[in-house]
C-alpha cells in the first residue's frame, strides 16, 4: 500500500484538460438539442459545483484523507490484509469502490430521504458535462459515512483513493457530457464503461428508463445486475425530471432549497393532469 495521494496539480490537469476537450467536442458533435442556452446552465452548475466543492474541502477531504492514510498504516479492510502489489492493489481498489458507488447510486434513487437531495442532479433539463459536477452541497456531506465504509472495509489507501477520485471525475464528465459518438463504436465501448447514451437513458423523465444503467465507471456492474439498457433513441428522450421542469424549477435559488421544502411527486408532470410520461424504447433493440 502507498500513503502517498497523487499530486494534485496532477489530478487537477488531468479532470481540467478532460473537461475542456468535451466542451469543444460538445460545441462540434452534440448528441442532444439543447433546452435551455448553455451559459446559463453552466452558469448555473458551477454555481452549484462551487458549494458542493467548498462543503468536500470543509467535510469530506480531512475525514477521508486521515481515515485513508490509517488504512493505509495499520493495513485495514479486504485489500489490506492481503499484501497485494501496486499493480493489483490499485485496480482492484478502484473496481470495488466502483462497484460499491453503484450501490449508493441505487440507493439515492430508492430512499426518499436520500432522494431528495439526489433529484437537484437529475433536475438539470439537459445533459453535458457540467452535469457530471451539479450535485447538491448536503448531498456530499450525507454521503461521507458511505464513503468512510468503503475506505475502510475495501483497504483503500490515499493512492488508491486519489486515482480512483480522479478516474471517477473524468468517467462522469465523459458519460454525461453531449458528444455524439459513432453509434456502432459506442456500442462496443459500452460493453466495458459508461457512455454518453447509455447515461442519457438514465436522466430520462421516464422512470422505467431511469431506473437503470446505475454504474458510474465500469458497465459491467449494471450487466451483472441485469440493469443495463441501451435501447432508447437519444432524440426521444426528455432529459430531466417531470416535477421540476418549470424556468422557476431550475433556477440557482431553487434548486439549494429543494431539498429542504415539500417534495411533489418526482416522477408525474407537474400541473392539473400529473400524467407519468411513457417509455420511448425501440421494440426493437
């Protein structure tokens, strides 16, 4: 085990230069139209992004740092007493605090309680990759108790920690981002990770299509589960959820108190009707 976190001027490089190169590749191939002017919305998610990184500077950072590095010491959880070599020890590590995120991931959809946090992210009327950042401020800090578990119980030392920190940021940019991709070779890519139309269905106001393709780095945890989907044409896909689809739904202000007022039911179009929107997959996948 290593005690010693990628640098992170390393890290940081590595996130900003991903994100950079999407928001070009957004502007030049988009997968979706877009609902609402993009400046506003990026406007608008880093906002968001702004707090929810204040409040990981603030909680998450000094409990996690110093319960890695005591992993990392004292040789706790699975990884730690198995004496493994970096080269095993980091991709097993990064592959299990994945496949454990995609129980969280369940879990923030399932309980209400945790749900309502979770729903200011998939409020967002349309998908890139400023998205992939637009979590709620309490939302994190709830998390952190999940992420202590996986610390500890997986064995994962503060480099493993800060390679998979990093490796997850730029998956998430990457399948939430807005880059049409050749159809037949995100098919294929697919197999292996998250794409940008496998997580598209994911954000769909449809919540038989939401409630699938959960994995947020490697696709095979949502194959295993029987979760996967890939059947849905982008252009019929409405992102976002029925409830909160009003311009004064998704402003700033409204979104950091959503989780703190009376939840509408999320998955019904707010007004008189309430209808629930309708699958639009292929019949034939």
């Amino acid at each position: 085990m290593s005690n010693r976190p990628l640098p992170l001027w390393l890290s940081g490089a590595v996130v900003g230069g991903t994100f950079v190169v999407l928001l070009a590749l957004e502007l030049f191939r988009p997968l979706r139209r877009a609902v609402e002017p993009k400046r506003v919305r990026l406007a608008r998610n880093f906002a968001v992004a702004a707090l929810g990184a204040a409040a990981v500077s603030l909680t998450e950072r000094p409990v996690i740092n110093h319960l890695a590095a005591s992993v990392g010491e004292r040789r706790w959880g699975v990884l730690g007493w198995t004496s493994l070599p970096l080269w095993v020890e980091i991709p097993l590590a990064v592959a299990l605090m994945d496949y454990t995120l995609y129980v969280w991931h369940f879990l923030v959809h399932r309980v209400p309680w945790l749900w309502r946090f979770h729903v200011v992210h998939h409020t967002d009327l349309d998908m890139d990759a400023s998205t992939a950042v637009r979590f709620h401020f309490a939302e994190l800090v709830i998390s952190i108790p999940w992420r202590a578990a996986q610390v500890v119980l997986i064995g994962v030392s503060p480099l493993d920690f800060s390679i998979w920190q990093t490796a997850l940021l730029v998956s998430t940019m990457f399948h939430h981002s807005n880059v049409r991709l050749p159809e037949t070779f995100e098919r294929r890519l697919a197999r292996f990770v998250v794409t940008p139309r496998m997580h598209g269905i994911h954000h769909s106001v449809v919540r038989e299509e939401t409630d699938s393709n959960w994995s947020s780095g490697l696709a095979v945890w949502d194959r295993l589960h029987g979760t996967f989907r890939l059947d849905v044409p982008q252009e019929k896909i409405t992102i976002g959820v029925p409830a909160y689809r009003a311009p004064e739904d998704v402003r700033l202000a409204s979104l950091l108190r959503l989780p703190f007022v009376p939840q509408r039911p999320s998955w019904r179009w707010h007004g008189t009707h309430g209808t629930v929107p309708r699958t639009s997959a292929r019949s034939d996948p």
